[in-house]
C-alpha cells in the first residue's frame, strides 16, 4: 500500500513516528498522524486546517494534554527536591537548549527507538485512517495517496483522538471534508 | 530554612525509603540527559568513540546502548 503513498503523505507517516516519540507514547494513533500532517506547511491539509485556526502547536498541545495520564516514568521532582535538586531549574535550561518537552522523553536506548527511529507500531485506528485514505483516493479516482486523502482518512475514521481534538478546536467536520475534497480538485 | 533545605536536611534523617527514592529519581534523570546529550552529538555528526570518550565509557558500551536499529528517521536526519 505504501507505494502509493505521496511524499506529503509519507513524511506524515513519518512525521507521525517522530512526534509519537517526542510525546514518549508507545504507539502511533490518528493524532499523531494529524501532528504529522500539520508537521509540513506545504501540505494541503496544514493550509486547510490553518484556516479553521488549527495548527500543529495547538494540535500538539491538545494532544499532550489528553494523554498527559498515560506517561508511567515520569521525573520525580518532589525526590529530587529531597536531595538539593530543582527539576523545574535543570527542565529549563534543558528546554532552552532542545525544545519543549525535552526532558520528557524517555529514552529507550535498548530497543533503540530514539535513534535509531526503530517503527512505532500503529493503532488499530491509525491503521484504518491509512486504509481510508487509499480508499479516499480509489473514490476520487486519483492514483496516488495525498497528505490531503490521509485528513479525509482522519474525518472519516471519526472515532480516534485526532477527530476528537478536531472537535474540541470547533471544527466542524462535515464542513472540513468539503473544503479538502475541493482543494483537491 | 527554606523549603529545599528542609527537604534537603529531610533526606538527612536517613530513611531510606526517602533516600532510595531521590537515587531512582536522579538516575532517571542522568538516563535522561545522557540520551539527550548523545542524540545531539550524533546529529552534531560526533563519532561514538568521541561521544565515548567524554562520558569516559568504551565506545563499545555507548555504542550498545545508543545506536539503535537503522530506521527509517535516522536516515531522514
């Protein structure tokens, strides 16, 4: 399937692994595919989602909020405190040299996930978003699978985290499927 | 005392689950920061035997414990 993907579509997918790990989830949903479409402003779906004041900072952002329960390992500040340590001093210069949410990644050097950018595994859902969307792109007898088909994946899958955040932004999706259907012509 | 400090003279009193716990915490942290460091040198292109010598580790060790498969991202780098 994957040989019919465009390249907009493909460094989605990609894209999508790379915010998987930066949120230091275990697998790859319809939300970090979205993340991963919004990851390139060329992409017809970033442009069309700008419209509706979506974005990936906001989407991203959303994102970390919803899944914020789900981490297990994270720092603990209040030990460290224990000690003489101020996490929130050390997260701040560490933030300032590698972004947000830098500290937070836990690394999995063994399975070699954070460099060697080993596959995330896909949610059953973001598996379907992928399928949809090659079936988006055989409806509209187009022959090769755009970033744009994989957001018609994303709306028509409706159930993920991706659609709910779209949601949450007071987007309305009906009206979103018309808009991308138009741009892509 | 400010609150650190009490915190700190806390961990003084020798309980261990106290003290066992801000272990566990700092080396999460160094696990973390090293990780951290290390993905940075080699986007920065440094060998493992460089990366090696500054933690003062055999390249052996790094390079097991950080060179991960060869995926799809690092060659996007």
């Amino acid at each position: 399937m994957f040989e019919r993907f465009q390249s907009g579509a493909r460094q989605a997918v990609v894209g999508a692994q790379e915010n998987a790990r930066r949120l230091n989830h275990t697998h790859v949903g319809t939300e970090h595919l979205l993340l991963g479409l919004l990851g390139r402003p060329e992409n017809l779906s970033t442009r069309v989602l700008g419209r509706y004041g979506v974005d990936h900072g906001r989407v991203y952002r959303a994102v970390a909020e919803a899944t914020a329960g789900r981490r297990g390992d994270d720092l603990d500040a209040g030990a460290l405190e224990t000690i003489g340590i101020d996490l929130s001093a050390i997260r701040e210069k560490v933030e300032a040299a590698f972004g947000p949410g830098a500290l937070d990644r836990a690394p999995r050097p063994r399975e070699g996930r954070l460099f060697g950018g080993r596959h995330i595994p896909l949610t059953r859902r973001a598996k379907k978003v992928l399928e949809l969307s090659l079936r988006e792109a055989v409806h509209m007898r187009h022959g090769s699978i755009g970033d744009g088909h994989m957001l018609l994946g994303i709306l028509r899958e409706r159930e993920g985290l991706a659609a709910r955040v779209l949601t949450g932004a007071n987007v309305d999706l009906a009206l979103l499927r018309q808009d991308v259907v138009r741009e892509l012509g | 005392m400010s609150d650190t400090a009490q915190l700190a003279s806390d961990a003084g009193s020798r309980d261990p689950a106290v003290g066992l716990r801000a272990v566990r915490a700092l080396r999460m942290l160094v696990d973390r920061l090293e990780a951290l460091q290390v993905e940075n040198a080699r986007e920065r292109g440094w060998s493992w035997q460089e990366i090696a010598s500054c933690l003062e580790v055999t390249r052996q060790a790094v390079h097991k414990k950080y060179a991960g498969g060869r995926g799809l991202l690092r060659r996007e780098r």
